[in-house]
C-alpha cells in the first residue's frame, strides 16, 4: 500500500472540509450538486465554501460573537490577502483558502474575479443603500464573479471561443445575478431589520408594494431567461446541474410573486423539499441523465 504524501493528505483534507462547509449551509446547492461529475462538484464546492466563509464574516458569525466593526474589517482583509498570497503559492493555513486555491489555479481563476469579490463584501461592511450604480456594482462582485468562476470549472478542459464564450459568460453572469436579486427579495425584511440594509435602489421596505414586488421579479425574470437559453450550450455534463439550480430559483421567484407584499415583510419564502425533489426529477428526464444520482430514486424521492 502506497502511503499518501503529506500535500496529498493536506489538499484532500482541504477539499473534504469545503465540501462540509457547503453542504451543511445549503440543501438546493446539494441538491444541484449531486448532478456534476466528482471533480467539478468538488471544485465548485470549493469556489462556495470561500464566499460562505466571506459571508459569515461580514454579517454571520463574526457579529454573534461581538466582534467590533473594525475588526470585522480586518478579518475581512486579512482573508481577502490570503486568498490572493495562495492564489499565487498554491497554499494556505486555512483549509477553505487551500481549496480555493487548488480550483482556482486549475481551472485559471484569477484575482480579476476575486478582487470584485471581496469589494462588494467589503462593501456590506460600508453601505446600507444603493444608488443604481452601487447596486449593480454589488450584484456584479458578489453574484455574477461567483457565476463566472464556477463557468471555468464547466469549460476545463473545453475549447469554447468567440460568440458562444460570450452567451455563456453572459449567462453565468445572468444566472448569479437572478440568484442574489431573488434572495435579496425574500431576505427582504430580516436584511432591513437585523442588519440595516437595504439592497434595492429606490426600494422602502417600510412601503413595500405589489409594484415594486413586480417590477423587481420582472428584472429577474429577464436574468433567468437569458441564463435559461445558454443552459444548451454548456457542456453535456454541467447542463442537469445548472438547470436544476435554474428551475429551483425560477420556482422561488414564482412564489415570490404569488405572495403578497405586505406578507414579504415578514415572511422568508421557501420552495419546500418535496417540491425541490419533483423539480430535479423533472430536470433529471428532461436533460435524459441515465447515470444514477446519489439520495435520488428515478422517481424522485429521497430513500
């Protein structure tokens, strides 16, 4: 028996604790997951598990634990420098980083994405409204990046040049977009109320209405399309995973729609696990997937 050397041991640790970190975070991002081949659900994992890890910082475990604002700045920094030192090294002390590190220079992500990352992060540690402009430079840092990134696990290994490079950049971008306006939508209320932010432009939560309710949904419905249309051109093997997370954040936008806006200042709407099942059966038959998917019977139901 070959014994594992101590960076092997050290890199599939680091690759096992992302994988934990995300998929104790999120159940649709496991969901979705299940439908990528080994290599690539790792090395997106690992690509969420940093900005989860980003996240907590700015407005999750940090702040529970008391920690001042200015601190909470540094960390932010001392993590965002880190992340850029095992960029260029291939290593870090901290196993998330480590991960990201290993996906990032395999697959050719490089601080052009990370860097907006990290200010529009920064960000929410500096801001508590957006005009257009700040908006839209958010959304592009903390949603569209992440979309990209995960766009150059998809393409490892695939030649993909001219005008379908730029539908499936512009459909990662749409993709991740529609998924943080949606969230923003339903976190409405607790974003206003626990943290003192207010994402949309023009927006009062206090006033809330039918009108604006639509015309926000209106926006991401125009995400969703144009990211549903690139879906085709992914390659074969990314296509059920992106279009699972598709329809379950088209599902959500759905009930966000049918819910009264008075109700949304109170209520963080969900799209409920059984419902979550039917949609990755319908997505497994359309995309035709015969390889089986681990917690998931062809009729869709958890064992």
């Amino acid at each position: 028996m070959v014994r594992e050397s101590g960076l092997s041991l050290y890199n599939r640790v680091a690759v096992e604790t992302s994988s934990m970190v995300i998929r104790s975070y999120s159940t649709s991002f496991g969901l979705a997951s299940r439908l990528l081949k080994s290599r690539t659900r790792l090395q997106i994992e690992a690509i969420y598990a940093l900005v989860r890890l980003a996240d907590e910082i700015v407005d999750g475990v940090a702040a529970e634990a008391d920690l001042p604002p200015d601190a909470v700045g540094r960390m932010l920094d001392e993590l965002e420098a880190e992340t850029h030192r095992a960029l260029k090294t291939g290593y870090s002390v901290n196993l998330v980083v480590h991960a990201f590190a290993l996906t990032a220079r395999t697959t050719g992500i490089t601080e052009e994405l990370t860097t907006p990352f990290f200010r529009s992060m920064r960000a929410d540690l500096l801001r508590t409204e957006h005009t257009a402009e700040s908006f839209n430079d958010y959304v592009y840092g903390s949603a569209e990046v992440i979309g990209l990134m995960c766009l150059q696990c998809f393409l490892h290994g695939t030649e993909v040049s001219g005008d379908r490079a730029k539908r499936l950049q512009e459909g990662a971008q749409r993709l991740g977009a529609a998924f943080q306006k949606v969230n923003f939508l339903r976190d409405l209320a607790d974003d206003f109320d626990t943290l003192g932010r207010s994402y949309f432009p023009g927006v009062s939560v206090g006033s809330f209405s039918e009108a604006d309710k639509h015309r926000l949904l209106d926006d991401i419905d125009a995400d969703l399309l144009i990211s549903g249309a690139s879906i085709a051109e992914l390659p074969p093997a990314a296509r059920p995973a992106v279009a699972l997370a598709q329809e379950l954040f088209s599902e959500l936008a759905r009930r966000l729609r049918a819910t009264p806006a008075v109700e949304l200042r109170g209520t963080r709407v969900r799209v409920p696990n059984p419902v979550k099942l039917r949609i990755a059966a319908a997505t497994l038959y359309t995309h035709r997937l015969r390889r089986p998917v681990p917690g998931i019977t062809k009729a869709g139901r958890q064992p």
